[in-house]
C-alpha cells in the first residue's frame, strides 16, 4: 500500500484476510487490532473562532490512506461523551497525502457560539480507531451591543466626560465621525472633549452637535459600532454689574478682561 511520502505501509495479514480489505473468519480479531493500529489525527483550531463557519486543521497521522476517514465529535465543554454530536466526516483524499503535514478544513457550520470539546479519530473500512485528546474550544461570533447612550447633553464653558459601556468586556477605539479628532478616547472607554463655547461653535456644521464614532472590540475580535452626538448647550452669562456711557448702560459680564467696543467708545475691563 502506497501511503504518506517518506513512509512505507506494509499490510498485516490475519486468519481472516488482508489488514482493511474484509473481515471473514477473524474479521472481529482483526476489527479490534486494526483499531488499535489507527492512530488519532489531532485537530487544531486557531485560538478562538469568530465565526460559525471556522478553519481548522487536522494534523495527520502518518500512516494515512486515502479513503480513510476523519471523524470530528462535539460536546458541550460540561457534558459527557455520552451522546457527542458529529460534527464532521471527512474523507482523505491522494491530494491530501502528498507532502503535506496536515489539511485545513473550512466551510463547515459549527454549533453556535459557546464552550466546547472536540475530539477526532481515524476510521478505515468502516473501523475506527482510538479517539484523539480533546480540544477545548470557545466559539464566539457575536459582536459586543454598546449600552450606553448614544447622545449627551454639555453645558458650555464645561469639559465633557463620560464612561462608555458594551455587553461584555471590550476594547474602545474611535472610528472617525466629522468631529472625532475634538474627542479623545481610552482603551477602556471614558470619552472626553474640552470645554465649548455656545456663542463660537468648534463642530464640523457650526450648530453645538459634536460627532464622533466609537467602536468595541471584544476579545475575539468581533466589534459592535455607534455614532455618539454630543450637543453643547447655552449658560446664560451673569451679570456683575453696569457701566454707564452717556445714556447708554452696558451689562459687564463675570470673567470679561477684554475691551468691549460700542460705537466709537472703548471699555476695558478686568
């Protein structure tokens, strides 16, 4: 028999005929050895599956034929191997088997997001052999849903801050928005903006509506969006006190330490 390149497969003879060929008369004998003989291929996922339908490798034993077949079970990661689920059966085929360590399987629909045990074996004319160790693998294809509000309310002359919040542990970027580069934002969420002044708008459309895109990215990947809106709003300026000029009286207003013009009359203050 012709099997993986840079290794020679010799069959076994038995009472009952050729090693994988029919069983006759020491057909049960024979089923049992070739079962032992059959070692399990390794199944090797990549970290955490974002999707469900995830790429995974079967790292092949080395003496694998084609038409050997790959059988892959599930288990929820609490249960038992009592009533596992087949999740695949692979069939090998002569292109797996030339020079190749191993084969990447993909396009197969998992069982949905959750903890998980997989564990595979060899079978050969319908015997399979023993089963590998299990794998433990955490599927996760759902992006995290950003709880916190959307919009925010900002007195002027104020700093804005706020704790943004998703469903699940995440990691906070801002992703543009025609006012994103007047916000500053951490790894872990809290969105500030300095101090606005209502009577000089700073935003893109000149109306008090401050805009910026975040973006939470969980820890396989998956990333949940929302555009935030943060509108400054007016403080009514308090008057300290009047200065009068001719017949005219102007309102001096706290904090002022510029001049004032009206008409041809200068006021400093401050």
């Amino acid at each position: 028999m012709t099997g993986r390149p840079g290794f020679t497969q010799t069959p076994i003879a038995f009472a009952g005929g050729r090693l994988g060929s029919g069983f006759g008369r020491g057909g049960l004998f024979i089923k049992t050895i070739l079962s032992v003989l059959l070692a399990a291929p390794a199944v090797t996922w990549s970290g955490i599956a974002t999707d469900t339908t995830p790429d995974f490798t079967l790292d092949l034993p080395v003496d694998t034929q084609a038409g050997d077949v790959v059988r892959i079970q599930y288990r929820l990661a609490a249960s038992d191997w009592s009533s596992p689920t087949t999740y695949l059966t692979y069939t090998i085929t002569s292109a797996d088997l030339l020079g190749l360590d191993n084969i990447n399987v993909s396009g197969i629909t998992a069982p949905g997001d959750g903890s998980y045990d997989f564990r595979s074996r060899l079978e050969r004319s319908g015997v399979g052999g023993s089963w590998s160790t299990d794998v433990a693998v955490l599927i996760d294809s759902t992006a995290p849903t950003i709880t916190s509000s959307s919009t925010f309310s900002q007195a002027e002359n104020s700093a804005f801050s706020q704790q943004l919040t998703a469903s699940e542990s995440a990691t906070w970027t801002k992703t543009g928005g025609s006012d994103g580069s007047l916000f500053a934002l951490t790894s872990g969420g809290l969105l500030t903006m300095t101090a606005r002044d209502f009577e000089n708008p700073g935003d893109s459309d000149v109306n008090n509506t401050y805009v910026v895109n975040v973006a939470a990215t969980d820890p396989s990947g998956n990333v949940g969006t929302q555009t935030i809106t943060v509108t400054i709003t007016n403080v009514a300026d308090v008057i300290v006190r009047q200065v009068q000029l001719g017949s005219t009286f102007i309102n001096i207003s706290a904090g002022l330490s510029r001049q004032e013009q009206l008409g041809s009359h200068y006021i400093n203050e401050g």
